[in-house]
C-alpha cells in the first residue's frame, strides 16, 4: 500500500469513529436530560415530536438523525446547540 492509501485508510477510520462518538454521546445526552425531567420514554417523545419507539433507538444510538434534527430536539428541549471543530 502506497502512502497516500495508508493515510486515506486512516482517515476513513478516523471519520468513522468520530461518528460513532458522536452518535453516542448524543444518545447518552438524550437519556440523560429524559431522567433528569422525570420523562417516560412517551412524555419525552411527545415533547419532541416522536413516539416513544423512536426515543429508545435514540437512546441507544440505533437511530442516525442528521444535525438538523438534532438541533430541533434541542430547541424543543429549550437547549441550543453548537459545533466545535
């Protein structure tokens, strides 16, 4: 393997994981601010527009919403988001 293949092969990777990060700790923070208002997964999900099916993939990182959405469960929460890069 070339070097310039090595390094796409790395980058890749690194996308990859960064995604997956950043998908959990979206799901870990969803879980998280339901616990802290006392929410069923239902109430929750009502609040936000979903059902309570969709509130547990989230929770648990099986569902892949775009930044967009997240950033309207946000607002729907009365939290703002932003990005660091």
């Amino acid at each position: 393997m070339i070097l310039e293949e090595k390094w796409a092969a790395l980058l890749a990777l690194d996308c990859a994981y960064g995604a997956e990060m950043a998908k959990a700790e979206f799901s870990c923070l969803l879980a998280r601010l339901r616990r802290e208002r006392g929410e069923t997964q239902e109430v929750f999900g009502k609040r936000l527009g979903l059902n309570y099916q969709r509130i547990g993939r989230l929770e648990r990182g099986e569902d892949n919403p775009s930044i967009g959405r997240i950033g309207g469960y946000l607002a729907a929460l009365g939290l703002r988001s932003h990005l660091t890069v």
